[in-house]
C-alpha cells in the first residue's frame, strides 16, 4: 500500500506541491481524476526515454488555501503550485538543437535507421527533429555533430518558480510493449458448420481490430449463428477489408454495405474485449499493450474508418461517440509519444443532419474528438500565457520510483514530474 499524505496536513502554502482537482492521472485502469486515485493503480512513468508501467509509491493531498499557475491552453494546459516540478528543458535555437548531438549518437543514430528504427521513435529519444534524424541517418550532419558529452541534461525536473520565461513540456517518448507472434481462436466442440480453428499473424490482428472497432459488429443471428460484420460501402477502403480477410483465412461473404463471416469463438472474444454497440466501443488490452508498431497498425486501420486527415498528411483526428474508446485512443497515442488531446466534439442532445440522408437527428451521446499529430512533438510554453488564480480547496499528487508521470487537463496530455521519490529497483529517474 502506498505512503499517504491526508488533506488535514498543514503545510505553508509556498512549499506544497500538486496539482488541482481537474488533473487526470493516465493509470492501467484508464485516465483517473487525481481525487479518484486510490494508489493501487501503475502509473505510466518515464524510465529514460521509454514509457512504461510502474508502481504508484505515495499519494498527497493536501489542503490549499493561495495560487496555481494556470495554462489554459489547447494544446498545453496545467494547474499547478508554485513548487510543483514539471519536466521541461529549456527553449533552445535550431542551431543549439542540431549541435546538441554527439558524434556517439550520430553513430547510434545511424545504427538504428539501418535496423528500421522509424525516425519518429529516434526524433522522440534524442529530442530533435525528424528531419535533423534524417539529415543524421544520411550523413549530412557529419563535421557537426559534438565532440564528448553535451553540457547539459536533455531534460530536467523543476519548480515552475524556478522555470524560464520560456520553456518547453515534455509529451514525447518511445514505447516497448510486448505481443505475440500469432493469435488462435477456436469454435467450442460440437458447434458443426463453423470453423473451428482461424491463426492470424498478430499484425494481421490488430489491423483487423482497427477496422472492426471503427466499422464493425457481431450479434446471434434468427438461426443461431454467430455473425461477424464490418460496415464498408464498396470502393478501395472496401476492398482493402477483402484483402486482409482473405489474408487472414477467414471465408467471407460480400453484403451490400458490408463484409461478413461467422465465427462463434472470435464472435464471444469481441463483444467481451472490444464492447457492444458503438457508444461502448473500446480499445483490447492486448493492443494497448502490444509494441508501438502494432498500436500503429491498429491506428491506421482505425482512422482509414473512423478518422480523417487533419492539419498535414499523417495527422489524424479520430471520432467516436463512445468516452472510453476516446480514452483508449488517448492512452495508446500517449504511450507512442503523440498524445495531444481529446475534447467533445458534440454534445448530447444536439441536433445534426445525417451526411448521407439529410435526416435530421438528436444525438443520443456525446462525440469526442482524439488528435494524432502524426510525430511526436513537444510543446512551447510562454510564462506570459500563464495566469495566477487563487483557488482554495485540496491540491494533488503522487509519487512513482522514477518522479514522472503523465497527466491530462481538460483533453491536453504531458508529462510532469511528481513529488520527491528517490529512484531505486533499477529504474532511472528521467533528468540527472
């Protein structure tokens, strides 16, 4: 059970640190609301660059009675003391940036393009651009890359008190995550007619998956067969489910507006772990736990049928009407390194028009809003943007082994650091 520090403790207002009670904490339960947070959960936490599950250690709640620096943003949105410690590191020239890698990670750098590493993971690591990664990878930075270690730490834990006029926050980072090569389902004994046994390469899987929790279904059928669909009309987006179908194994049927098969086993597995209905969708585990390239392949499929290009070609915005796949779609994007924010898009009770119809309609739920930039990116934070509000009520925190976290407020994800915890069982604390 982790340490806790009640509300009744009495503290100078200058000396506590935490944030206010619109802070969420990303756990492996989901986003949870600071005051919801009992300490049984894992926090995600920085180990170095890679994201990772890991213990909550200590809770803080204190009573608060002054002011929060506030950053009401909608791209970057904060509420903390003075004396809380968010991860920054200091606003830097393009010059200063570039010169900011070693001849040792030049060579790494290009050690890793040669084995696949996507620049985006490597940009994320080293925190520079994608294009400087390219410009590495090709050798078109060599004669200015450093010589010896770099003077200072790439990142670093500080009181907002004691932060610059201007200062960057941390959103990106790398993800391990772990999956099979293959997954199996069988149909249960004595169900004739069915196949009994379908193996997909996991890839296949989590393309499969995209599709099914952007466009998909399955119910018990009149003659009691177990009926699996994707919604498509036909065009390339149709013929690109046939595909991976036929890929995959599975005897499809081609509907009018679909693609159908029956599958008992795989028909129980997706109502228990992806949800019924479109308003209670949700993201399996076992993607939100798989490597970051099979999150990516999820994504993809995903917003091919749920999303849609949004500033620049490999953004995306993708839309549901189901909060927790909103959320989900939030976690895995926060563990790729490209967490930027969710937000309503409509709320319940408003009227619309349906595109295809022009019927007009009220909606039943809310439709969130999930922004993929594309490649990790951190964000500019101007002291001048930030305003003194008093607040009187009870501040939060949380302590992990590696003094990171990542929060959200109102929909905008980063990474903060948490109250003092000393590093042990291995872990490294993200600034030195």
């Amino acid at each position: 059970m982790p340490s806790s520090s009640g509300s009744s403790t009495s503290m100078p207002a200058a000396q506590v640190h935490g944030f206010d009670d619109q802070t969420e904490l990303l756990t492996d339960q989901s986003w949870k609301a600071l005051p919801q947070v009992t300490g049984e959960e894992r926090a995600l936490t920085l180990n170095e660059d890679v994201a990772e599950w890991a213990p909550i250690t200590g809770l803080w709640r204190h009573a608060f009675d002054g002011y929060l620096n506030l950053h009401d943003g909608d791209r970057v949105n904060f509420a903390v003391t003075d004396s809380h410690r968010l991860l920054v590191r200091g606003r830097e020239t393009t010059y200063r940036r570039h010169s900011r890698l070693t001849v040792e990670d030049g060579e790494a750098i290009k050690e890793a393009r040669r084995r696949g590493v996507p620049q985006a993971v490597l940009a994320a690591r080293y925190g520079v651009s994608v294009g400087t990664i390219g410009d590495v990878a090709h050798g078109r930075r060599d004669g200015k890359l450093r010589a010896g270690a770099l003077d200072a730490p790439r990142w670093q834990l500080r009181p907002y008190m004691d932060l610059p006029e201007h200062f960057k926050v941390r959103r990106t980072n790398i993800w391990a995550g772990s999956h099979p090569d293959q997954i199996t389902f069988a149909t249960p004994p004595r169900t004739p007619g069915y196949q009994r046994t379908l193996t997909f390469a996991f890839d296949d899987w989590a393309e499969f998956l995209g599709w099914y929790v952007a466009e998909g279904w399955t119910h018990t059928e009149a003659r009691g067969s177990w009926s699996i669909g994707i919604a498509q009309k036909p065009g390339v987006k149709y013929e690109q489910i046939a595909d991976l179908l036929g890929r995959m194994g599975i005897r499809y049927y081609r509907g009018a507006l679909a693609l159908k098969f029956h599958h008992k086993g795989l028909s129980l597995w997706l109502q228990e772990h992806c949800g019924v209905g479109s308003g209670h969708k949700r993201i399996p585990v076992s993607i939100k736990e798989a490597g970051a390239d099979m999150i990516d392949v999820f994504l993809d499929a995903f917003g091919r049928g749920d999303g849609a290009v949004h500033t620049h070609e490999d953004s995306r915005r993708y839309i549901t009407s189901s909060l927790q796949l909103a959320n989900d779609l939030h976690e895995v994007l926060c563990k790729v390194g490209r967490g930027r924010k969710v937000r309503v898009m409509a709320e319940a009770g408003s009227a619309s028009v349906m595109s295809t119809t022009g019927r007009a309609f009220t909606r039943r739920r809310a439709t969130f809003m999930v922004s993929d930039p594309g490649v990790p990116v951190d964000s500019d934070v101007r002291k001048q943007n930030v305003t003194r509000v008093r607040y009187t009520g009870t501040v939060y925190c949380v302590a992990t082994l590696s003094q990171s976290v990542m929060v959200r407020r109102k929909g905008c994800a980063l990474w903060s650091g948490t109250s003092a915890c000393p590093p042990m069982d291995g872990r490294s604390p993200v600034a030195t």
